[in-house]
C-alpha cells in the first residue's frame, strides 16, 4: 500500500540471468514448434505416399486419411501435368491392333473346318465372354458411375440411389429396344409367310379344291414363326438386335476408355495402358463370338460390325489428345455425363449378359447348355468364370 492507503503492484526488476534464461526457453519452445511442424509435414508427406490414386475419365481418385477440405476443393480445378504425347500417339496404334485382333479372332476362329474343334472352341469363347461382359457391367462400369457420382467436386446429390437409378433405367431401355425390335421382326415374318404360303397353295392345287393337310402345315408355319423369336436361337436372324444392343453398350463405354487412357497422368499411364489393353481385347473376344453366331457371310454386315468396335476406343484417345491440356474431369458437368453414360452402359450390358447371354445359353429351354453333355457343361462353366474372374481382377487397376 503506498502512504495514501490505495493497493500498488510491486515487480522485482528482472537480472541479465534471468533475461538470459527466458529467451533460452523461448528459443527452445520455438525448436520445439518447428521440429514439430517438420515432424507434422514428414508425416504428411508420408500419408501422401500412400495414397492410392485412380484415373477415371481425368478424375484423379485418392484413398488416404484426413484429406482437408482446402486440398479437396484444390484438386477440382484443371490438373496441370506434364503429357507425354508422342507416347499417346504411338499406343493409339497398339490399342487399334489388340481391338481388333480380339474382335475379329473369334470371328474366324468359328470358320473353322473341324466340327469338333469349332464346337469346342465356340463354348469357350461365348462363355469366357459372357464373364467378360457380366464383370465389365458391375466392376469397371457400375463402379466408375459411382466414383463420378460421389465425387467430392460434384456436391451432395439429394437423391443417393442416383447410380443404381440410371443403371436400372438403362436396363429399362435395353429390354424396350429388344422388345420393340424383335416384335417388328416377328410381325413381319408372319406377313411375309401369309402372302408366300398361299401363293403356293393356288400353284399346286386346282380352284375348289381344298386339302385340310395343307391348311394344317399353313397354321403350323404360322405358328413356328411366331415363336421363332422366343426360341431363343442364338444362330437365328432375330439374335441381331441382341447382339446391336450389346454392341452399343460396349461403344459408349470404349469411347469413354479412350478417354480415360489419355488424361491419365504419366504416372500412371503406363499401368493403365496394359490393363486397358487386356480389357479390350477380352471384350472384343465377348463381342466377337457373339457377332461370330450370326448368320450369314463375314462381308459386310458382321465386319462392319467387328470395325466399329476396334475403332471406337483409338476416337476416344484421338478426341482426349484433342483436349489434353484443357479437359476438366473435376468439373461438375463432365462428371454428371461420364457418370450417366457409365451407368446406363452398365445398364444395357447387365441386360445383355445376364438376359441374352447367360440365362438364354443356360437355363431358358432352347440354351445350348441347358441339355448339353457334362464335359461340355463342365468347360462351358470354367470358361464363364474365368471371365467373370479375370475382368473383375482388371478392375483392380482400371
């Protein structure tokens, strides 16, 4: 208290000690912060190494803990990176060859002069393929459609079953445009028949003359044709819109591998080049055999249908190094059109594998392995998982 009574604050005047042994402790705390602000970045970097990161369509996809907002809302802009395009060039061509190698070899393997062999052979690549379109549908394009949906640079969708919504809806439109078609074809091959049928009948027997024998034959003409297309032949001339509608599914989703190969970061290209190029060689095996069981001469319906194939995937690559330095994969509407096309592609080919493919070779009476022998059924049932295997193992990767 001073001499007028009031309270005062008394304060030791501080020693060159201990001046000194602050600034020591300051400078000690300050060591402390920055080791730990290297240890926290040395750990950063690390959680960075073992990040598993994907390309899909230029969207770079990465697994790791603790990812900040501001490096999520980073990464949705265009990605700088340096391409190599001379290699993207050079492997356009290697994408054209493989494509059309698997697409054409069952195609001429099915030419082949021994019975036997060509039965055999048949099995395997229809089966194997069926896998092969079964696994590309859930694994490679279901799941693409999902990353898309649920990327981070897109937003909260309100509605979550977005992707099995637009799945279900290319179902949808892959049944119709099966149905329409084939009941185009069936309503046409009875008009064709009514008009052949009697024309005959007035050539062969006088006027007044009637023979119930030939009325019988007429009605059960008719009625062969008019379930010819639910005999499920898969060597009949209905067997095309299935084999059309399975066609376009592969287009829209190969155009979009074209894509996805060349954006990819050099990093990773090179492993995605290799599994791209497995996966549209054993896709065109699925969609050769299949072009392969149509009747018919090789030129030029079924060649034209083989080269679409083997050319659809080297356009996508053309139209990426078109847009290479300026495609954005991040952004909103680019990921709402590849997850759309995605999703109704896995749509169409859920439809065709498991529809016209799986359950019409094996379980719908007139399947070829329905009443087949059991080595048959055994190396039919080997090959159809081998594909569903071997595609689902690429999805690993791409």
């Amino acid at each position: 208290m001073d001499e007028d009574g009031n309270d005062v604050l008394i304060q030791e005047e501080e020693t060159e000690t201990e001046i000194e042994t602050e600034d020591s402790h300051s400078e000690d705390e300050h060591d402390h912060e920055e080791s730990s602000s290297v240890e926290s970045t040395s750990e950063e970097s690390s959680s960075e190494a073992k990040q598993s990161c994907h390309f899909h369509a230029g969207v770079e996809h990465c697994v790791t803990e603790g990812e900040s907002d501001e490096h999520s809302d980073s990464s949705c802009g265009i990605q700088a990176r340096d391409y190599d395009v001379p290699l993207r060039i050079g492997t356009l061509f290697v994408v054209l060859v493989t494509s059309s190698i698997g697409v054409f070899a069952p195609i001429l393997l099915m030419k082949l002069p021994f019975a036997s062999i060509n039965g055999v052979v048949s099995t395997v690549i229809k089966q194997f393929g069926t896998g092969i379109i079964i696994a590309t549908a859930f694994i490679h394009l279901y799941t693409h459609a999902n990353l898309m949906f649920t990327n981070e640079c897109l937003g909260e969708l309100e509605y979550e079953g977005t992707t099995s919504a637009v799945v279900m809806a290319g179902i949808f439109i892959a049944f119709l445009l099966e149905y329409i078609g084939q009941r185009i074809i069936v309503a046409r091959n009875k008009k064709n028949s009514a008009e052949t049928i009697p024309s005959e009948s007035q050539e062969t027997h006088p006027k007044g003359h009637h023979d119930h024998s030939q009325d019988q034959q007429q009605q059960s003409t008719l009625a062969c044709l008019g379930h010819s297309h639910g005999s499920f032949d898969l060597t009949g001339p209905n067997s095309k819109f299935s084999v059309l509608v399975m066609e376009a599914g592969i287009l829209f989703h190969s155009i979009l591998i074209g894509l996805t190969l060349v954006v990819a970061g050099d990093s990773f290209y090179k492993t995605l080049l290799v599994v791209i190029v497995f996966h549209q060689f054993f896709e065109g095996l699925a969609l050769g055999a299949r072009i392969a069981t149509l009747p018919g001469a090789i030129f030029p319906s079924k060649a034209s249908m083989a080269f679409a194939f083997a050319l659809i995937t080297p356009i996508g690559m053309a139209i990426g190094l078109g847009v290479l330095h300026s495609f954005n994969g991040n952004s909103r509407s680019t990921l709402i059109a590849l997850g759309t096309l995605d999703a109704l592609s896995a749509g169409i080919l859920v439809w065709v594998g498991i529809v016209d493919m799986w359950a019409r070779d094996w379980v719908i009476e007139g399947g070829e392995m329905l009443h087949a022998k059991l080595g048959r059924v055994s190396i039919g049932g080997i090959s159809l998982v081998s594909g569903l295997v071997l595609m689902g193992l690429l999805g690993k990767w791409a």
